[in-house]
C-alpha cells in the first residue's frame, strides 16, 4: 500500500508486506522528489518534481506561472469550481502530473492500492481510473469498499499505533 500526503509539501508512507518500510535510513517514501519534467514549478528544490506539480505550494507556484497572480491551492480549487478557466487548466495540468506520478508508483512498487489523505478530487479519480489504480481516501471522507477493509484497517493501526490484534482498535464498518 502507498499512503499518499498531500499539503504543503507531499510525502507517502510505503507499506509492503504488510511492514512500514522505511529504507535504510528512515527516508523511504520522499516520492514528492520524483523529477517528473525537466522544468516546471519547484517543489523540495527540484524544478519539475512530483511535489512542485501536486503539492498545494506547487500548486501555488503553477498557477503563478500560469496565470501570472499569486493564490493559494484552496482559493484555486474555489475559482475552479467557479468555473474559472485558468484556474481549471492548472487542476486538470496538475491532474495529469499526478496521473503520471501514480503510474511511475504502481509500475515501480505494484502496490495493493493506494490511499490518498482527505478528500478525493475529480482528477485524482479521472487519473486512477485511466491507468487502473484502486483509491482509498482516508481521514474526513471514507471511500472503502469491503475488499480494502483490511488495506483500511491497517492504516489505522498505524496511524493510532494499535497492533492489528487489539480487540479495542479502530475497525472498518460496513457503510
């Protein structure tokens, strides 16, 4: 499972076989540095980056290149939903990276599924179905079927630090 972060930054939690890998440092999961075009909007340092395209500050700094006036992820999302153009150019310019990036991830780590934190945007869901990835969405908003249950509960148990055997744990409810 690839547990996705985005905010300010981005960041991803990598749970393979069923153990949080961390790498051999303790930095496993830094996918926001994947250099996904050789320019664009900067994220960790990295011109192009996964981050500098999907982060909410990339976002910010995109829809500077873009439309030339500084706002922020949230204030675009409402322009967007205003149905202002440019401001959904830069979602569906950011949509695409995103598909990219969760591509690069399924081919390189073939994950069971990957969850994303907060709400499920339309692109993300536009972009997972075009390349076939399975979406859970966690924290405000639950999109689990009763297949990822257990991709579900595992989370949890790791977010709240409760072994998968503790009968008082969080558990995926039948919605």
């Amino acid at each position: 499972m690839v547990f996705l972060t985005f905010g300010t930054g981005m960041g991803a939690g990598l749970i393979l076989n069923g153990q949080l890998y961390d790498g051999t440092n303790g930095m496993a999961g830094e996918v926001g540095h994947l250099r996904l075009t050789p320019d664009g909007p900067v994220g960790y340092g990295v011109p192009g980056s996964f981050e500098g395209w999907c982060s909410g500050g990339g976002l910010a700094r995109l829809a500077a290149m873009r439309l030339g006036r500084e706002t922020d992820a949230r204030q675009l999302a409402e322009d967007a939903r205003a149905g202002d153009a440019g401001a959904l150019a830069v979602w569906r310019e950011c949509g695409t990276h995103l598909g990219q990036a969760l591509a690069l991830l399924v081919d390189i780590l073939n994950p069971e599924c990957i969850v994303k934190q907060n709400k499920v945007n339309p692109w993300l869901i536009e972009m997972a179905h075009k390349h076939d990835i399975k979406l859970i969405a966690t924290n405000d908003v639950h999109f689990v079927d009763e297949e990822n249950g257990e991709a579900h509960d595992h989370l949890i148990c790791r977010n709240t630090g409760k072994d998968m055997d503790d009968p008082n744990r969080m558990r995926y409810t039948k919605q």
